[in-house]
C-alpha cells in the first residue's frame, strides 16, 4: 500500500493549503475560547437513533429522547469531570479528570437505556493526576486508547483491563494531548514542553507500528481531532487546538509541492508495546528525528506481516 505526503503552504484569504496524503489543508486560525493552560473538559454529544449522550464537569452522563426532547437519564458515572465521550456501535466510553474509564451499553429503551458493562478507576488505567486534568480516549474493538498528557498513550483491553504503553513521544518531555483512529491509522498528537515542537505521530493499525511524524512551520499545539470520508471516498480530517485545520485529500495525481516536514523518528520505531509495569529509559537525542527526502519503502517484517509502504514527498 503506497501513501503519499505532500503539504503546501499558499496565503489566499488567510487560509493555508497542502496535501496529506494528497490532501490539503485549510486553517482558519480560528482561536479556541479558552487557553491551553486552563483548558475546560469537554462539552460532548453523542447521537443515536432514539437517544443523545451527553456529559458534565460534574460528572454526569445524561440521556435526551430525540422524540420527546426530555431527560430520560442522568448517571453520576464519575467523581469529577467527564472529559471524554466516544460511541462504538452500541457501546458509549467515558472518561474523566480523575483517571477512569466507563464502558455502557445503549439498550435503546425508552426509560433508563444506558447499562454500565465495566468501570476501570484510575488505579487500573493509570491515569489522572495531571495538571490541566484532562483524559481522552478513542476506542476500536476490544481496546480503548487514552490520552492524558504524558508521553506515550495507554491502551486499556476495556473487557478484561489489561493495560499497555505506546511511546508517542521520545523524551519525558513530551506531551500527548489526544489521540484518533481512522481506517487502518491511529493519530497521536505530540507538544515538547521543551522546544515546543509539535507534531502528528502516525502508527499502522492494529499492531500500532510507528510510520512517520507529521509538522510543519508555526504548527499549533493539537488537543482533538476528528475524521470522516466524502462522498467519494476521500479522507477529510479536522485538528482543533490554537486553530482549527482542515485537511482534505486531494486526487493522487496533483503535482503541488508542499512544506510540511516529514520525519521518521529512530527511537519511537525501536518502541514495542509494553505491559503497564514495565519501565524504559528514555532520553533526548539529536539524532533520534531524521528527515525524510524521496523513497522510504518499508520491508517486510516475517512475524508481523507487510509494513505499510510510504512515498514521502
């Protein structure tokens, strides 16, 4: 499978275009209403064919009849905010401030639809205790990936809670604000609180194998992203933060150049899953980002299968 990236940089209206994979961007520079240093958790909605989720800062998960516009349920699912809420077919995660994960079940009644199936607290998952207090999570299969603002993002197993790291980030420095799958691709989104560096890592699914990061000049800090398809197939992706920018992809066979740097970072491609308990060094290194130019053609890997095979521009 061949993926081609490619961004260019173009002031018309104050917006700026690229490609990704043959995509381009528009960024709006639209200001997020509060600072990333006091961000509020999330005000989120989930919709369904009979039923809305939503959730609090204070904790709460409430359900609306879309046929009545009346409250049918309100949980007090967590101890402090919920800071995420995602839907997977019939199931609704949750997550808060204070490090836990809940799994529920829409049972589409007209009283009381919502079943909690598990409830893993932050002793399990590992997570909470930060500063800014914001946990997101982006659930596929029988795995819920977390993020809360540490280098590496947590990969909760929410039927049995077993708990596995994913380096995001090559230094303790690093922060991971959120993170999204799409197809066959996992999204992290990468800040160093040390040069403010900001990026958007890439992991083939479902082994989560490192591909490539994704920056460019002035790049905002991203705290959520969100994706779909058009109607003809092609990926569309949004990434929220200091601005807001859209990333459209465009047909395969536009010849635009772009200026967005593409790089493969040696220490996150050496990274295996681990098991919660485990520990690993970690340090800064210069040399750990390398730029890539032209051809990079993964080889195959016998015990795992194909790596997926990128033409960077």
């Amino acid at each position: 499978m061949k993926c081609g990236v490619c961004l260019r940089r173009n002031q018309r209206d104050g917006a700026i275009w690229g490609r990704m994979p043959h995509a381009h961007c528009l960024n709006s520079r639209a200001q997020v209403n509060h600072g990333l240093g006091q961000r509020r958790p999330d005000a989120s909605l989930h919709m369904f064919t009979s039923h809305s989720v939503t959730c609090t800062d204070g904790g709460k998960v409430q359900v609306w009849s879309w046929h009545t516009f009346e409250n049918c349920q309100s949980i007090n699912a967590h101890q402090d905010a919920v800071t995420s809420l995602q839907s997977q077919g019939p199931l609704v995660f949750s997550s808060s401030s204070e490090g836990g994960v809940s799994v529920w079940e829409n049972l589409c009644s007209d009283r009381d639809p919502l079943r909690l199936l598990h409830h893993w607290s932050a002793q399990v998952t590992g997570c909470g205790g930060q500063r800014d207090g914001r946990l997101t999570l982006s659930p596929r299969g029988d795995r819920v990936f977390l993020a809360d603002g540490r280098a590496w993002l947590k990969i909760l197993h929410w039927r049995t809670g077993i708990v596995s790291k994913l380096a995001n980030h090559s230094s303790i420095t690093g922060v991971t604000d959120c993170a999204h799958q799409t197809g066959g691709l996992l999204i992290g989104s990468c800040y160093d609180l040390a040069n403010g560096e900001r990026s958007l890592n890439l992991f083939a699914l479902p082994q989560c194998r490192y591909l490539a990061s994704l920056t460019w000049p002035d790049a905002p800090r991203i705290i959520c992203i969100a994706t779909w398809t058009t109607g003809s197939g092609d990926h569309r992706w949004v990434t929220g933060g200091d601005s807001l920018v859209v990333w459209e992809q465009l047909p395969s066979s536009g010849k635009q150049k772009g200026d967005v740097t593409v790089k493969r970072n040696s220490q996150l491609e050496s990274c295996v899953l681990e098991s919660d308990g485990d520990t690993e060094d970690e340090e800064d290194s210069d040399d750990s980002n390398e730029e890539i130019e032209g051809q990079c053609d993964g080889a195959e890997d016998s015990g795992s299968g194909s790596w997926w095979r990128c033409a960077l521009q």
